[in-house]
C-alpha cells in the first residue's frame, strides 16, 4: 500500500480510520502486508513533524513525545468538524490495539510489542489533555499542547474524553497481555 498527500489538509484522523478494518483483514486472512500497512499508518502520524513536542507540564511521559494538534489548534481556528479529529483518532487507535491483542494470528511476543511501542504515545496525549488542555470546570479545550481553557466545546471535550479512555483500554490490554504469560 502507498499513501501520498493529495496536496489538501491532514487532518490526523484520515490514516487512523483505516486501521481496525486492516487489523479485522489481517485477522481474517493472516496477510501481514495488511497489518505491516496498519502500523506503517499509525507510524507516519507519530512520527509527523506536524505534531508538537510533549509538554514540560506533562511530569510522567517522556516530553520528546509528540501530541496530537490539528492544524488550526494552537491558533484556535478549528470548526467543530475539526475539534473531534483527534477522539476520532483515539477511538480507531484503541479500538485497533484491541484488534491486534485479541488477534489469534500474532504471537505474545508480536502483541506485546506492538503495545509496548505505542503505550508512550497514547499516555503522552492523555497526560497532556489532564494536565494541560483541562480546565479547572473538568472541561477540556481543543489545543493539548496550550493552556487549559482555550476553545471549549462538547467536541474539544469528547476528544479529550476519548483520548483519556484510549490510554484506560491500553492499560486493560497490557494487563491482559500480561495475564497471558502467566
């Protein structure tokens, strides 16, 4: 599979989307180039130069990981469209890596490594949207690099929400991968 830019606007969620169904392919058909793909597409989001070094504020993650912005966060020009993006992301994400554990073609060792790459990732962004992007009301603002109580919406909240709950089931799955040793 080769992805290219079409020149327009990334928004993070394009690449993610495709991810659970490649993880239900791989599943179904033992086709590795599918999954190989999957984590290609999840690589290049993390890797983007688009995204923005980890806050200082976020004291348990490591601060060289990258979070999650759309274009448009830090300068609070995202429509309400754009605000969900990034719980969009979080929701295929999760819903992919639950894909990849439960998957009868991968072994412990495969599973455990592919949760082990993305964990820091995923607590990253969730650290970043309790410690930077919520404010002292509980809500949550758009930009997860920026001060709390930027642009509030119910779509800036459930994204955080989302991006919150993701690291929940990543923590669930590598207690599961765990249990499985024993």
């Amino acid at each position: 599979m080769v992805c290219r830019n079409n020149g327009q606007t990334t928004w993070t969620y394009n690449q993610i989307i495709l991810l659970p169904g490649l993880a239900k392919l791989f599943n179904v058909t033992g086709d590795i180039s599918l999954l190989t793909s999957a984590l290609s597409l999840l690589d290049s989001v993390i890797l983007s130069p688009d995204l923005i070094p980890g806050s200082p504020i976020t004291a348990l993650s490591d601060s060289s990981l990258p979070i999650l912005v759309e274009p448009g966060d830090s300068a609070h020009s995202t429509n309400q469209d754009q605000q969900l993006f990034k719980g969009i992301y979080f929701l295929h994400l999760s819903w992919f890596l639950t894909d990849i554990t439960h998957s009868p073609r991968l072994s412990l060792t495969d599973k455990k490594a592919i949760l082990n790459k993305y964990v820091s990732f995923v607590m990253s962004n969730a650290e970043a949207v309790w410690s930077n992007a919520r404010g002292q009301n509980g809500q949550v603002g758009n930009f997860w690099g920026g001060e709390a109580g930027e642009v509030v919406t119910v779509e800036t909240h459930g994204s955080g929400v989302a991006a919150v709950l993701c690291a929940v089931r990543v923590n669930q799955l590598l207690a599961e991968v765990e249990g499985m040793t024993h």
